[in-house]
C-alpha cells in the first residue's frame, strides 16, 4: 500500500504543487489583508453601538461582550484569518492539482510510451495500473467537491468546484486540436489565485465585482508564466509531437521562435506583476520580489537555446520554484512590514 501511494505521488509528481500554491497562497494573504479592514470596520461599529447604548442608559454587557457578537475571524499581523480557510485551500489545491495530473497520465499513457521521454512513466512501464490511477483520479475529484464545503457558510467554492474540473480535465486533449494548449494550462494554474480570493472573500465579489480585481491579475501573471515556461518545456518533445500530430507551439512555429514566444508571455507576466501594486496596496518589498522575478526569467531564457536543450529541466524546476516561494514571501513581507509601521507610527 505504501509504495502504491509512493509510486502515486511521483505519478502526479506532488512536489511541482510549489508552482501554483504558493500564488494561491499569496492571494489569500491579500484578501485576508481586506478582510482585517472589514473586521476592524465591524469593531468600530460595534463600539460605537456600545457607547450610543451606554448614554442612553440601556442594559448592555461589556465591550467585550459586544465584540464577541461581531462574526469575523482572528487579526494577526494585520490579516484577518480563519484556520479553516487555511485547510481548506491547502486540501483543494492539492486535491484540484493530483486530479489533473491523474487524469493527464491516463489521457496520454499511450503517447507517453511512444515518446522515449515519458515512456518510463509509471503507466507505461507499468509501474501503476490504469484501475489504480482511474480510482485515484475519482477520489481526487470528490476530495475536491468535499474541501469546498469548508468554506460555508460561502457557497461559490462549491458552485464553482464542477465547472473547475471540468475545465482542469480539458488541458489533458488540448493539444490533440490546438498548439494554445500551453495557455490552457496557464489559465488552469491561474485559477488558484482567483479561487483562493473568491474563498475568502465570498459574497463581496458577486456584490462588487472590481474586488476581484487584483486577484485577476495576478492570475493573469500566473497565466503568462506557465504558459512561458511550458512553451520551453515543450521544446523537450518538437520530435516526437511532430510524429504522433500533436499541436504545441514548438511544432507549429519552430523551437526558436517558440521559444521568442515564451520570452514575451514571461514579460508580460512582469508587466502584470509591476501593474498589482496600482490596484493593490504592496509597497518596495513587493516591486524588489518583482524585479528579482524578471532577473530570474532573464536567467531562465539564458539556461536554454534552440540548438541546447539540456538544461530545460533546471529552469523548468529550479528556477520557477523560487520565483512562486520568493513572491509569495515578498508579498507577505511587504504587508506585514507596512502594517507594523502604521502600528508604531500610530502609537507614536
């Protein structure tokens, strides 16, 4: 049983969640930084309540007492968090990434092992069986539908956990039709971020749209960025994709045009990076994480030419690893740095 779950875990290789969660995490941070604005909102009406009851001389409990009626989560740091969500985005991202994954695996184990890059994979060398990879993917999908139910009394997680899958389940034949395959995928990623908002700030987004915004472009950065660096990825399989007519922008234009192509979709993700801070309230710790993202894409594009292809796998890994953990933690510094200065300046 424990090498059947090993052998699972590499089949969906569980270590590449560090690309999208971290973005997902970073949203949360920011909507539960609106999120304390709405408590403390809340804190002062209550207040005020309490003192309007006390001049009238009406009966009333503590201030305490008050505040302890008022409905909102914790403030820590400036972020206003609740431990379900935490669970709850963590078990939806996993669950949501290992379905795709499964399903992925199944829908090309037949192209994977006419392709003696991915032949070794575990169905086609037969490591794992298409039954087991089957009931594993049905699990993912309900342990998904499950982990919204979390988040209620907010309903849109659960509303919107079908239409999620079904989106994430058509990358897997995206590029038996279209070489824009690689910014479906993207756009599957992006999801994280505007999931993880829409979790958190529930009904606010149906009742004021723009609230969303940030959220959307930051999805848009992650959109950009995976479609980038999947194009280069990609560039691993021009052969055998040319042989089995698959669709992929390497087979359609050529590597090193692809690869020009990948070099403008991670610029614009700088560019919608550089553009957050209009909409939302980051700082200079944030701009910096975004200047030493674009270094880091800079040095991404170095890693790989069209005649040199060995060193895709460090800048597919290594190099995006740290640009989705480094962001995250600029984002969360940068907030956490400007709350504790309006704190001091306030008490000074």
């Amino acid at each position: 049983m424990s090498k059947t779950a090993r052998h699972l875990l590499e089949l969906i290789r569980f270590s590449h969640t560090v690309f999208a969660l971290p973005f997902a995490a970073l949203a949360a941070v920011m909507a539960w930084r609106f999120q304390a604005d709405t408590v403390s909102a809340r804190a002062f009406a209550a207040a005020q309540g309490a003192a309007e009851a006390k001049r009238g001389q009406r009966e009333i409990g503590s201030l305490a007492d008050m505040l302890t009626t008022v409905n909102h989560p914790r403030t820590f740091f400036g972020f206003a968090i609740r431990w379900q969500e935490i669970v709850g985005i963590l078990l939806c991202m996993v669950t949501a990434r290992s379905f795709a994954m499964a399903l992925n695996r199944l829908a090309d184990r037949k192209l994977d092992a006419d392709n003696p890059r991915t032949a070794g994979r575990h169905l086609p060398a037969g490591t794992l069986s298409v039954t087991q990879v089957t009931l594993f993917t049905i699990a993912c999908a309900i342990g998904f539908v499950a982990s919204t139910l979390i988040f209620l009394p907010n309903r849109l997680p659960l509303y919107l956990s079908i239409p999620v899958l079904a989106f994430l389940a058509g990358y897997s034949y995206t590029k038996r039709f279209t070489a824009l395959a690689h910014f479906w995928l993207g756009a599957a990623l992006a999801m994280s971020p505007v999931a993880a908002w829409i979790a958190i700030r529930g009904e606010t987004v149906l009742e004021y749209p723009n609230d969303l915004l940030p959220a959307l472009v930051l999805g848009g950065a992650v959109l950009t960025w995976v479609a980038g660096f999947d194009i280069i990825y990609s560039c691993q399989d021009y052969e055998s994709d040319l042989r089995a007519g698959l669709h992929s922008v390497p087979t359609r234009v050529g590597i090193p045009t692809a690869l020009r192509i990948a070099a403008l979709c991670h610029l614009a993700t700088i560019a919608l990076l550089a553009c957050l801070p209009i909409i939302y309230p980051f700082h200079m710790i944030f701009k910096i994480g975004v200047a030493a993202v674009a270094v880091l894409l800079i040095y991404e594009h170095l890693l790989v030419r069209p005649n040199d292809l060995s060193r895709v796998n460090a800048a597919f890994f290594n190099v995006n690893a740290i640009i989705s953990l480094g962001l995250l933690l600029a984002g969360s510094l940068d907030l956490v740095v400007h709350h504790m200065r309006y704190w001091f300046s306030y008490l000074n």
